[in-house]
C-alpha cells in the first residue's frame, strides 16, 4: 500500500505541472486554482472537484496542499521574475561589451574566449585598489564564466 499525498476533503492548489489541455478544458491557473480532493483511484491518479463543482481526474504532482495566491501576490511575483529577467540581461550587456571592448582594443574581429580571460585577469591583477582576496575572487568568478 502506497502513501498518499493528499486524503479524501484536502483543499488543494493548480500546480505548474497541471496539463495544458487540462488548463484550457476547465480553466484552470496555475497557483490560483483551489480544488478539494474527492478520492483516490487505484491507479495513482487522484478525482478532484473545482469550486465550480466539475469532477476530474490528475495526477498528484499537478497539485499541492495551501492556500491560493491573491492577485497582490501573483502581481509582485511577476515583477521579481521581471526584475530577475532584466538583471540577466544587463549581465549579458555588460559582458558583451567588455568583449566588444576587448576585441577592438587587441584590433581583432574574432573572439577568442581563452585570450580574453587571460587579458581580464591581467586588468584585474594591475588594479591597485582591489585587495588581493578580492582579485583572486574576481579571478576565480572570471576562470568559472560568471
């Protein structure tokens, strides 16, 4: 006998996981979509009913137990990965034009990873105002492509 996740009564939440086809049938959100477990079937899958009252069956990952996200929450998720997304993207800027830099600079319009790691860790080594942990830091981060 296996263990269950959920038992017969447990309010539950639309996961990420739950199909797409799912998703469009019964309109279901992922993180917002509260449903209450009705049964258990012996082929592992779980029979939930929505607020609305409409029976389905899924698999246990498509839910998890808790309480729906507001529309506060969902709002201010949003805008970390927003945010998270746009400091990626300035990281990849700033590196880019280091590179740019670096290959107008040795007056090459091939780049050349190993070269410009090498000459990054000589600017790095000549800068008088890094201690030198921080330059073996900013060293190690170079050699590791972060």
């Amino acid at each position: 006998m296996s263990v269950r996740k959920f038992q017969d009564g447990d309010v539950v939440i639309a996961t990420s996981k739950v199909s797409q086809y799912e998703q469009n049938r019964l309109s279901i959100i992922p993180g917002v979509t509260r449903a209450t477990v009705d049964s258990y079937r012996y082929d592992g899958y779980y029979r939930f009913r929505l607020d609305n009252g409409t029976f389905f069956t899924a698999k246990p990952s498509s839910f998890e137990k808790g309480k729906p996200k507001s529309s506060l929450e969902q709002f201010i998720e949003q805008i970390e990965k927003a945010v998270a997304k746009i400091a990626a993207t300035q990281a990849f800027i700033t590196e880019t034009k280091s590179k740019i830099a670096f290959m107008q600079e040795v007056g090459s319009d091939q780049f050349d990873e190993n070269e410009f790691k090498a000459y990054h860790t000589l600017t790095i080594i000549e800068q008088s105002d890094m201690t030198k942990i921080e330059k073996a830091k900013a060293i190690a981060a170079l050699i590791a492509g972060k």
